[in-house]
C-alpha cells in the first residue's frame, strides 16, 4: 500500500492544536506525508476577513479544525487548475478533490475524533516552535452555565488524559474547563506537584470550589504566570469572595489572581460589569472581560471596545483610572469618549 499525502489546515488556533497533532501522529505512524497550513484567521466579528484559499492538489485526505465559527466560514478548499464543465462537475486536468475532514466548535460540537486518533501522542514536530505542552487530565464540567458549550459538547466532568501522556515539555498548560469540581483532582495535584513540571490551567479554575486543602496544594505547584478564575455572575460575589479570601491565605501576592468576566449586552454596564471589574481591583485581583458576541453589535459595541482594551492590558488596568486611559485612548474623538465614560460611571441616559 502507497503512503497518502495528508494535509492539516488549522484555522485559527491561538495554540498548538491537539485534534491535528493526533491526527499527524496517526498518519505518520502509517508512513504517510504531511503537509501543515496555519490559516491564522482571527475570531474577532469586528475585523475584516478576507477569504482565504487553500489548494488541494495532489492531497489524498484533508483535515480541517476551526475553533470559531465565524473563522470556519473564512476560508475555501479548492483545486488550483479546475475544468468545470457545463454541468458544474468539479473537475480538474491533474487529479480530483480529497476526501475533506472537519471539525472543532467552529464546525459543530458533535464530530469527535476516532478512538484510535484520540488516544495517540500528540507529534508537536508540526508546531516545531512551541516550548509548551497541551492536554486534559479532566474533560467536561457539570455546570451548565449559559453561555458556554462544555457541557453540551463534553458531558459531565470525567477523568481523561493520565499526565505523563500529556507532558513532552518542561512546562504543561493544562485545557481542562473545571479540574477543581472532580473528586479525584487533590490525586492528580499531587502527581504534578511529584512530577515537578512548570505548569499552568489556563481554561480557568472554579473559584466556587476553592478549599483550604485545594488551595494549599494549587500554591505548591510550580505555576506559570496567573492563578485564573471566572466571576462571571454578579449574583455569586458572596462565593467569589469566599474562595478568593481562602485562596489568598496560601497564594498572597497581591495581582497573582486574575478572572474571566463574563459581559452581555444585557447587564448593567456600570452596575454590573464595570462593578465586577471594580471590585477585584479592591481584591488587588485583574480582571480578563471575556465579551459575548452579542456585544459587537450593540449599541454600545464602542465602549466595550474601548473598556476591554483598558482591564485586559494589566499594566494599564494597574496604574490608572478608566477616565484617564479613555482620555488617552480617544484623545480627539469626544463624543465616543464621554460616552464611553459615562457608561462606565453610570450616568448614562
């Protein structure tokens, strides 16, 4: 049996691309060619996307991954010499289009990958600049908080990938979505903390679920960068200050802590959002506002530009004051910047 030529086309992956990696592993086990395209389309509603091209020729299989929807509609496959003729047959002089794979969340949230590819070694060999390893120890979380898929892709929170399968580097940045809800997660804590690798969760940690015991053990990690957690909801301040206020006994470095803030357009701009963001200021914790795409195209779609590029930048977030950054920010354009502070402080309307 010949080797295939294989083609890899990752869309937008901000990240080494776990599904693609597998896949090259699989198909290199098998002796078969293979042909990465890093499309680096960005997610971002707001940003003009030009449809990218990607030639298929002399291809047997391609695999496609796209993250985003909006991405996953940026891009086309086709021949680079095609003869259609009068009935619409793609044809071309040379050979015939592939067989043609995808999937990833920027397609749907059904397609899984085979057995047989899931549980391979990821071959990082096709991200040869990368340092840093990928993977789940955990999969799935039993929340089901409305704006996020994990549980209607991945189901209840359950064990997934053993750790030394996972680690090829000096340092492993975790994807698991809620390792702290799993009862066995004190077991799997201990076995990074033995095995000494830098490492970080980088999906965030449920600050709900914050124990002595827990965060003793999260302290004693090698950790890179920021502790991550989410308060999403203004309604679980309560919790959120109960489990930041045990998790600071153990990791007290003031601006080591940084949430996720959920914002729709249907919160309180000032009452809600900006007060989250306000009140881990206080906590001497940063804020990361994570937009739902609805914002784009609110009414208010400019201050929300304007108010992300002010808490996600710490730096920023840290020394001054929104009034100050949007004064510098929009220097000329006045309307957008008393608008914009006026949202922020409440006095709109």
């Amino acid at each position: 049996m010949s080797n295939s030529n294989i083609l890899l086309v990752d869309v937008d992956s901000q990240i080494p691309n776990l599904a693609l990696m597998k896949i090259s592993a699989h198909h290199r086990a098998r002796g078969d060619e293979i042909t990465v395209k890093k499309l680096g389309i960005s997610y971002f509603p707001t940003r003009k996307k030009q449809i990218q091209t990607v030639y298929v020729d002399g291809y047997d299989e391609v695999y496609v991954s796209a993250i985003f929807p909006e991405s996953s509609k940026s891009f086309c496959l086709t021949l680079e010499h095609p003869r259609i003729p009068a009935d619409g047959t793609y044809l071309d002089t040379e050979g015939k289009m592939p067989r043609v794979y995808k999937g990833g969340t920027g397609f749907d949230l059904q397609t899984k990958l085979p057995e047989k590819i899931e549980c391979m070694r990821p071959d990082y060999s096709i991200y040869p600049e990368g340092n840093t390893s990928y993977g789940f120890l955990t999969r799935g979380c039993s929340r089901r908080c409305s704006f996020c898929i994990v549980y209607e892709k991945e189901g209840h929170i359950r064990l997934d990938t053993a750790l030394e399968d996972i680690v090829q580097h000096k340092q492993v940045k975790f994807l698991d979505n809620n390792i702290l809800m799993h009862p066995e997660h004190m077991n799997l804590l201990a076995q990074i903390k033995n095995a000494g690798i830098r490492c970080q969760f980088n999906q965030g940690l449920d600050i709900r679920c914050i124990t002595d015991e827990n965060a003793k053990a999260l302290s004693e990690l090698r950790y890179l960068g920021n502790y991550i957690f989410a308060f999403d909801w203004l309604s679980e301040e309560a919790k959120v200050a109960k489990g930041l206020s045990i998790f600071k006994k153990y990791v007290s470095e003031p601006w080591r802590t940084k949430f996720f803030v959920y914002c729709h357009p249907d919160m309180d701009i000032a009452a809600d959002v900006v007060y989250r963001c306000e009140w881990l200021r206080k906590h001497e914790a940063l804020p990361y506002v994570m937009r739902d795409i609805s914002c784009w195209a609110s009414e208010n779609s400019d201050f929300y530009i304007d108010f992300c590029a002010y808490t996600n930048q710490p730096n920023l977030f840290k020394k001054m004051s929104f009034a100050e950054y949007i004064a510098k920010r929009q220097p000329k354009n006045v309307a957008r910047r008393e608008k914009s502070l006026s949202l922020y402080q409440g006095s709109e309307g």
